[in-house]
C-alpha cells in the first residue's frame, strides 16, 4: 500500500451537488436559488447588519450623550492598599514599574492615588495624580510623592 492507492472505504464519500446542469439533472432552472431578489443574483454579500433595504436597528434608536476622545481614565488606588503592598513586599519606593511588576495595574494604566486609609511608613510614591488628602497623609508619614 502507497500513498498514491489510497482511497476512502466504498460508501463513505459522495459526490456534490452538480448545480446548473440543465433541466434534466433536478438542479437546473434557478440553480437552487429561488426566484429574484439579492440571493439568486451572481456577486450577492449580505452585508453586516444589513435588514433588507430596511432601517438597521442601530440607526433607528436614538443617540445620546458625548465620549470625550481627549478622556484620561486613572486606576485608584488607595492608601491602604499600598500600605499592604509595602509591608507584604517590603517596598520603601513604589512606582508604576513596581506596581507594574506587581501585578497591581496594568502598563498602560495611569494611576492615581487617593486619600483612604493610612500610612504608617516613609513611603517615596511615584503617580500620574494624587488626592488632597493622600499626599497629605504620605507626607505626615515622612514620605515623598512624585507626579508623573
């Protein structure tokens, strides 16, 4: 036996459709399009979200509101949660590389820092932003906070 010899077991493959064969062959006609419409013309592509010349849903229901394409969206973090970062990983200096590195955000996020919880530790912060509050309490623990 060769690869050249091979061939399926008798009955488990059969022949396609042979569409447009004429009259004779069952299948000729409209060539199992049906009558008019897109779908029986040669070139058809439904197109996404098309309805049939009908009004798309989409453009039926009413627009609201405004997305600022200039939006900064911050991740907060809190006080108390870099607190428990410092005293489990035994951090002096957090910034976003070490957050990063962490676990805590993602590389892209710009992070900024707000007023809960407490610090008991001089912690040297680097952010892209900070609460009041927060960089208050960082530096009434002897710490420093950067902005990025």
């Amino acid at each position: 036996m060769e690869l050249n010899n091979l061939k399926p077991a008798e009955g488990s493959t059969k022949s396609g459709k042979r569409i447009a064969r004429g009259q004779g062959s069952g299948r000729g006609g409209t060539s199992t399009r049906g009558h008019k419409g897109a779908k029986s013309r040669s070139g058809y592509k439904s197109k996404r979200n098309f309805e049939g010349g009908q009004m798309p849903l989409q453009m039926r229901l009413p627009k609201r509101g405004f997305n600022s394409p200039n939006r900064v969206e911050y991740v907060a973090l809190n006080l108390e949660k870099l607190q428990a970062l410092s005293e489990k990983h035994g951090l002096s200096e957090i910034t976003p590389v070490t957050l990063y590195d962490l676990g805590v955000v993602k590389k892209s996020d710009r992070i900024k820092l707000l007023g809960n919880g407490e610090v008991s530790s001089a912690l040297t912060v680097t952010a892209h932003a900070a609460s009041a509050s927060a960089k208050e309490a960082i530096e009434k623990a002897g710490g420093t906070l950067t902005i990025a």
